[in-house]
C-alpha cells in the first residue's frame, strides 16, 4: 500500500544553519505531495507542494522537489530561524484519493 | 475569509457522556475528515466524507461516529466517550486530491 516515511525527529539546530528533513514515499502511479507544518497550538497548514514529477515546490524559504526516481520529497532551507520551530509533516495524495497519506511528522527546534 | 472552525477548542467531560464537536467550511469543499492525534502517533484519520451523505471509516473509526447532512457540515459524534478518547481532533477539509484546510484543534479530555 501507499505510505510515507519521515526522519525522526527531534532535529535541534542553531539559528542560520542548513535544514534537511527527508521524506520518502511507497506509491505507485503519479501522486501529489506536500509538505504541511503545524506550529506550536495550532493546526496543520499547508507549507508547500508539487503535482508532477520533477517540480519544485516552494514557501517561506523552504523547498522540496518530487523526484520519482528516488520516490523522495525532501524538505530543505538555507538559513533556519527560530520561528521555523514547528511539526512538519510529509504526505502524498492522488487527484481522485479518498484520503490523504501522512508521514509521522518531525519535530524541529531552532535555537537562537 | 477561507476556513473550517471547529467548536468547542477545549472540552472536558466524563466518560459515557455524549458529546459531539462542531466542524464547518465555507470553501464549498466535497472532501471533508476528521483526524486524531497523540503524541508518538502521529495523525490518524477516523472518518471521511466524500460529498453530502458519502461516508466512509478512516483507520481509527471505533466508537466515533459522523454524519454530512450539508456540505459545509461535518460534526464528530462520541456516543459514549472513554478516557482512551482523549486526544486532540482535527477537521480538515479540500478539493478532492488537493492540499487539506485544517481547523485549529479540539483538546478533548474524557476522564
């Protein structure tokens, strides 16, 4: 069946460092993907995401691009803030799906 | 504005008193769900509807029950909570394979 696979969090970095968080997918056929973030007290918001093959999602500074050939979506920023501290969340779905498939989520902590 | 409200945010109750949580949008959006989640867990999906009076189980469907009698409506029934109920729910709604809207959270507490 369908699935998604996040790294384990927590990941705990300094202001203005790297991110990487990475995501991969079980699918067969051509799914949408999205990355959704959930800051603290909130609920989940979309952050970014891609359609096809190839496409380069991006928001905020963040970016992740579908690559099929390593069925992976993996999210990035150049330069973490502490307001980035938040749940993020991989997922994939299909245009007709009748549910949405969500990674485990990986919690993110920036510190100053 | 574009959104799904949920009521109420924070609810504490007893065990086998029904209740039930209030979720609406005003996106006239056909897919609309409900999720848990739990620390460790991640989400889970209870329910889902695919359209008025379309409704199906999510991986986690026992002891809550749904109903969609008008588009924008999607409110989560708990015919007799338990403690092991306690979680925080969310409703979530979109276009069919697009991104989901979410609400903003029901902290529900069933001792």
């Amino acid at each position: 069946g369908n699935s998604v696979t996040q790294m384990e969090g927590p990941v705990t970095l300094s202001e203005e460092a790297f991110l990487t968080i990475n995501c991969t997918y079980t699918a067969t056929g051509y799914p949408s993907l999205f990355w959704y973030v959930q800051y603290p007290g909130e609920g989940l918001q979309l952050l970014l995401k891609a359609t096809k093959a190839d496409d380069k999602g991006s928001n905020k500074g963040f970016e992740a691009t579908y690559r099929k050939e390593t069925t992976s979506f993996h999210l990035e920023k150049g330069s973490v803030q502490v307001s980035d501290s938040a749940v993020y969340f991989c997922a994939l779905t299909y245009s007709s799906a009748s549910k949405i498939i969500f990674g485990s989520g990986t919690r993110l902590s920036i510190r100053p | 504005e574009a959104q799904v409200t949920q009521n109420p945010r924070y609810l504490i109750t007893v065990t086998g008193k029904k209740l039930t949580v209030t979720c609406s949008q005003n996106m006239n959006h056909e897919y609309m769900s409900w999720y848990r989640q739990d620390p460790g867990l991640g989400l889970r999906q209870i329910y889902y509807s695919m359209n008025v009076e379309v409704t199906d189980k999510g991986d986690v469907p026992e002891g809550y029950k749904v109903s969609r009698k008008e588009k924008r409506n999607f409110p989560l029934i708990l015919e007799s909570p338990s403690p092991n109920q306690t979680s925080l729910y969310f409703c979530a709604s979109s276009r069919l394979g697009d991104e989901q809207y979410f609400g903003p959270g029901t902290r529900l507490t069933v001792t």
